[in-house]
C-alpha cells in the first residue's frame, strides 16, 4: 500500500505499460532486464526515482524493467584512501609533513548512493581535513611518539562523521612524518647531549663503586700482610703470562722505609 501511494496512479500505470513491454518482447528483453549482481556488490534500485524496496538488493539475479527502473552498484569492499603529505604546523610551531592511509568499506549501499554525491570523495576530503585538525592540536614530540592514540583519535572521529553516509572506518594509518632538515640536527644534537651527559652520571657512578670496592679491599688487605705478598705474586704471574720481556718485582713498602730511615741515620 506505501510503495503504491508513493508511486501514484500514473506511475503504476507506466510500471504496468512497461512489464506488459517486457512480455511482449520476451525472451529477448531478459537479456537486458536481467542484472548480476557479485558477492562483494549491491544493487540499488530506482523506480520512477524512488528507491525500491528501500533497501539494496543481491548478491544473484536482479529483475529491472526497462523505462522505468535503474540501478547503481555499490561496492562492497574494503577500500584504500593513502592522504598525500599534509603540511601541518603543530602546537610547539613545528612544521611537518605527514602522510597516512585510511581503510574503509561501506556498509549501507542505500546512504552511500543517496546521502552524497561521491562517497568515497566525500571520505577522501574528510580524512584529509580531519589530519590537519587533529595533528595541529599535538606537538611535535607528541606526534612522534603517540602515533597510535593519535590514528585511534583520527579514526573515531571520521567513523562519527561518515556514519551518515555509510561508511565504516576500519583502520587509519600514520605513515610517515617528515621535520625540516634542521629542526633534525638540533634533535640529534640534543640527543647526543643527553647521552653525553647520562654516560658522565653511569661512569660517575662507577668510579664511586670501584672506589668503595677498593677502600674494603685494603682493609682486609691491612688485616693480612700475608696475603698482601699473596697479591703481588698472583700479579706476576699474571704479567709473565703475557710474554712481557720486563719484570717487575714489588718491594713492600716497610722495607723502602726501612732503607731511608738507615740513609737518613747515616
């Protein structure tokens, strides 16, 4: 009863006219009223201008009548959108270069042929848009380390917008981000500066170790004269290992004493 009052009498009549136009002239008008429709598509049909059935129709054999129906196949598929490098100025006044991809589909063949124009147009400019929105509130050490919260932001909003339209956002994408080739020396700079100075703190610290390490190990060596001559022999040893033409022999310090307390008695 609603699709007959939306078509009207006179509109009824030219369906009528045109089914009886498909009966006359069978079985050569099945060959053009006969549509395939893929597993990945969907057709929509117009009749007299209004969407039949208010829905889309297929995969398999679609029945349009000549004069009075077309139709538009829509693809179902997932789709690629790569956005070209967007100069973009971020929120420390850094300017950058950054690409990505978007990958979407469409889920309601009817919003995507009669919501827009050019459905994937419309995204194409969108995803674009949105970039520069969304990039121009981050800085630029923000955007290079949050890339992911960044697409997961980006994508939420474009899946919101295109919602209309019947589109779903499945995935998008930071490629690549591009800074000017000065605004990269002074990152390397300041990067070598901080690993200068954090490799000064690491050996600082070291030396403070070792320092300990020694202070106990004379004061165990103080509790043993002995094995302070152990030390000296295993230092030897450790030198002749080394097919060294020169020998060192230690003499303990007491005995040097020794000898220039007896030059100074003399």
């Amino acid at each position: 009863a609603d699709r007959q009052e939306g078509l009207g009498v006179c509109g009824w009549i030219l369906v009528s006219l045109s089914f009886l136009l498909v009966v006359i002239t069978f079985p050569v008008s099945i060959w053009a009223c006969i549509k395939v429709v893929k597993e990945y598509e969907r057709a929509v049909v117009f009749r007299l201008g209004r969407i039949l059935s208010k829905k889309a129709k297929g995969p398999g054999l679609v029945l349009i009548l000549p004069c009075t129906d077309t139709f538009i196949k829509v693809d179902l598929r997932t789709v690629t959108c790569k956005i070209p490098p967007q100069e973009i100025l971020t929120k420390d006044a850094v300017t950058t270069q950054v690409d990505g991809v978007v990958y979407y589909r469409i889920h309601s063949a009817v919003s995507a042929v009669a919501n827009v124009t050019d459905v994937h147009l419309a995204t194409f400019l969108l995803a674009q848009t949105t970039l520069r929105n969304v990039l121009g509130t981050q800085s630029l050490a923000q955007l290079l380390s949050g890339r992911e919260e960044i697409a997961h932001s980006i994508q939420a909003i474009l899946d919101s917008a295109t919602e209309q339209w019947g589109i779903k956002v499945a995935r998008v994408e930071i490629k690549d981000v591009r800074i000017p080739v000065a605004m990269q020396r002074a990152m390397a700079a300041e990067a070598e500066s901080a690993r200068e100075a954090r490799a000064k703190v690491v050996a600082a610290e070291g030396e403070m170790n070792a320092s300990k390490a020694l202070k106990q190990a004379s004061m165990v060596l103080a509790e043993s004269p002995a094995g302070l001559q152990l030390r000296y022999l295993q230092t030897l040893t450790t030198l002749a290992a080394e097919n060294n033409s020169t020998i060192v022999f230690p003499l303990p310090i007491n005995m040097l004493e020794s000898l220039r307390q007896k030059n100074r008695g003399g």
